[in-house]
C-alpha cells in the first residue's frame, strides 16, 4: 500500500505526536517573563516546565524529564550559575542557555566553565532565542544518540558469531570477500539466524570509516517510515517543528543496514532505487543530497514471488541482490550448538550475577536433535530461561522449554533397502532435503549440489512422464 503524501503544512494545527519536540525548563523569578517565554515556545511547538527559582527547577529535574534549561543569571536564592553546576551534576546530558542583562567575556567563559551550552543576552529578540534553543535541543538529540550507538556497539561486542561448522565459515567467507567490495548485499535467511550480525561483520570488513546504521522496517509504522530513512526539514509537513536527519544521512561513509527489506512500501522503493543509482537522495521538504554509503539489506521473505506478484519492484531487486548470502539455519550447522551453548551460558550467567551452569549430556543431545525453528534466537531464549530457572549448576532437560523436550528427534539420514530405484532414492532424497529446508527449493538445490530448475523437474510426474 502506498505510503499517503505528508499534510501540508499549517501554522494553527498541532504538533504531529510522533515528532519529539523537547522540553524546555524556563527558570525566572519574574511571572511576566516566565508566562512571555512560554508562549513564545508554545507557539514552535515545544513542551515547557516552569519555575520561579533555582530550588524549585531542581526539584523538577528530578520529578520530570527535560532537554534544555532556559534561565535567568541573576535570581535570587540560587543565581543562573549555581543553578547551572548543581542541574548539571543531577542530569549531565541536560543542555543549559542562559539569559543575562550584563553580559560580558568573562561571564560568558564561566558559563562554559560550568557546562552552559550557550548565553543569550537581554533585550533578546525572539527569533535568536528561538534559534538558540533550537540548537540545544539538536545538541541534546546528537549526544543522545551518539551515547545509544556507543552502548548499542559495547552490547555487540559481546555478540560473536559463533561456530565453526561448514556451512557458516561458507557465508563468512562469501560476506568478508563481498565486504571489501561497492556492492550492495542481500542477507537471505530465516528469522533468527543472525543477519544483523553478519551485517555488522561485513561492516567491520568493509574499510568504510562511518558508522553502521541500522534499520528495522517492519518496526517502523508506515506513515513516519519515509521521514525516518530520508530525514525532513522544518515545516516539511504538519507537526515537522524542528529539522530531522534521517538514517541514510546517518550512515554515509558507513553502511546502511535494512532488515526485513520486503516491508518496504512500494511508493518507497522507487526512492530506495534512486539512492543506489544516483547515491542521491531528497528529505521531504529539502533539496537532493549527497550520499556515500554502502547497503546490505536483508530479508526473509521470497522477493522473487513478491516480483512476480506485484509488491517488489523488479529493477530494485537486481540493484539489491548483487550478491546475495544466505544466513544457514542452526539446523544445517548442529555442530555449532555445544559452542553457542557455552557461548550463551556465560553471557546470561554473569547478567544474572550467577556461575555459568554445566549442561548435561542429555541436554545437550536433546538440543542437538532439536530442529529449532526459531533458529539461534530460540536457542539463546532456551539457555536465558535455563540459567533464570535452573536450582543447581547444571542446565537438564528440567530446565529446557517443553517444545525442546517434547518434540520429536529430527533425523538427517536416509536409509534404503536394497533393489530401491535410482529414481525412487532420487525422489526420497528431493523430499527429505525439502523438508529439511522448510520447502526452501533454491536452499535444498545448494544443499543437493543441482539446479533448483532440476528439483522442479524431479518432482513434476508429468515431465518425467514426458522424458521418459
């Protein structure tokens, strides 16, 4: 379904909720200052606190939450500055303006001295102190943010990919050679199978000196989904009070990582397919842009039968799948189970403040024949549950969820008994490798070393009535 054109916009109508505005603690002994100040940023759209002292702007700062302190240097009882050292310590990552009547060099220092973002000085004109402020709040968002990449990066240190099986040193092979390349990459694999990791691996192979962004299309709601990736200025649309950087500005130098890519909306995906020719792009309500990034995106869904029905364009298809990898399923890489277990076992011991658990010899069999449809995400779920719930050292089949313990032992051999056709056991085979793959012909071709055109072919009576 296309995405619905932004609303034009329109002075009188109120903010978008889905626009954060920020919220500004104005800070002034005087009631006529205080109440002036709060309209003038009512009217762009911000939220206000209001304080007639330094005591009391404190007590707010602890009862609420705020982005920029707005207050006066002189008041009695606590004076801007003070006021400046103590909010600071309760909240460091709140911006600090400050309004003076006697502004002068050695002012303006110390407030910088204490943590001040910037002065303005009185009289002031209503549109510098709006900017002033603007500018804060842009401060307060970039900070942020910057603190949520260097906590989400710390997070993934700790996240490896785990394994030495065939199959996976197959994709990481393919993902390091591809990464030293241009060319945009598809991650193909079902959920759960660590697509997001193998992006990042490609990421921290590539050379590229930007960051790694990451976007998850299915979480996003459509409406706000095209200002999230292409960012928007000012006034672009209703509610659009303050100018906002999307994700592929976010991400140039660096890579672009777009999971679940077959959520992307059609009207969408044209602007997607100008990115990758022309490396340009337009925020709504701004002008072409520039950008130098490298895209992986990723999918679990078959773009192939989304081409032929209509929902994905075709041209963009080809643009994305350049290289295509796919993510092996912990099914066809059993071997790596013991090791992902360990791996998960200390994670989730030292978060729970516990010593890692020794899995049993029958816990750890039931979890090798276990086929794991929820994939790597299943299995760390199942040992976080064993390590909360186990009462002794050792992780059991006691600790294991039911489905582990209840299903049936996936088998990977086929047995024939003599005098079986070639056909018979080449049919056998086909539907036993399709089961294996969850009906995934192009994956159980790779596995069979044959053409998906060939396991079409075997399996359609008519065609090898007619060959034969």
């Amino acid at each position: 379904m296309p995405t619905p054109s932004p609303p034009h916009p329109s002075s009188s109508a109120a903010p978008d909720p889905t626009e954060q505005a920020g919220t500004i603690l104005i800070v002034d002994d005087e009631l006529a200052m205080r109440e002036s100040l709060e309209r003038i940023f009512a009217r762009e759209g911000f939220r206000t606190l209001l304080a007639p002292s330094g005591e009391r702007a404190l007590e707010l700062l602890r009862e609420k939450r705020a982005d920029v302190m707005l207050t006066d240097l002189m008041m009695p009882g606590l004076t801007g500055l003070e006021l400046t050292r103590a909010a600071k310590k309760l909240v460091p990552e709140l911006e600090v303006v400050l309004m003076t009547a006697y502004a002068t060099v050695e002012v303006a220092v110390e407030c910088m001295k204490e943590g001040a973002y910037d002065f303005v000085e009185k009289p002031f004109k209503r549109s510098a102190l709006v900017e002033t402020i603007r500018k804060a709040m842009e401060r307060k968002a970039l900070v942020t943010e910057n603190r949520s990449l260097k906590a989400e990066l710390s997070g993934y240190r700790s996240r490896e990919i785990i394994g030495t099986s065939a199959a996976l040193r197959h994709a990481l092979d393919t993902a390091s050679q591809a990464a030293l390349s241009s060319a945009t990459i598809l991650l193909l694999g079902e959920s759960g199978t660590g697509k997001e990791l193998l992006a990042r691996h490609i990421h921290q192979r590539s050379g590229r000196s930007g960051e790694f962004v990451a976007v998850n299309l299915s979480a996003l709601p459509e409406g706000i989904l095209e200002s999230e990736l292409f960012g928007h200025e000012r006034g672009a649309f209703t509610g659009a009070v303050q100018r906002r950087e999307g994700r592929l500005a976010q991400a140039d130098g660096g890579t672009l990582f777009l999971d679940e890519i077959g959520e992307l909306p059609l009207s969408v995906q044209v602007k997607l397919l100008r990115v990758l020719q022309e490396s340009e792009f337009e925020p709504l309500g701004g002008k072409t842009t520039r950008v130098d990034l490298r895209l992986v995106a990723a999918t679990h869904r078959d773009l192939q039968a989304m081409v032929r029905e209509g929902t994905f364009r075709e041209d963009l298809y080809y643009r994305l799948n350049v290289i295509s990898i796919t993510a092996p399923p912990l099914r066809e890489r059993r071997e790596d189970i013991p090791l992902l277990v360990d791996h998960f076992l200390q994670i989730y011991a030292k978060k729970n403040r516990r010593e890692p658990l020794t899995p049993t010899p029958a816990a750890l069999e039931r979890m090798m024949s276990y086929g794991f449809p929820g994939n790597v995400r299943e299995l760390e779920n199942a040992v976080e549950r064993a390590v909360v719930l186990s009462r002794d050292a050792f992780l059991d089949l006691d600790d294991l969820p039911p489905q582990i313990v209840e299903a049936k032992p996936v088998s990977d051999e086929l047995r024939f008994p003599i005098g079986t056709s070639l056909q018979e056991i080449e049919q056998q085979t086909i539907q036993k490798t399709l089961e294996f793959t969850r009906g995934d012909k192009q994956r159980a071709a790779e596995l069979l070393g044959i053409s998906a055109r060939t396991i079409y072919r075997k399996l359609d009576p008519a065609t090898n009535d007619a060959s034969s």
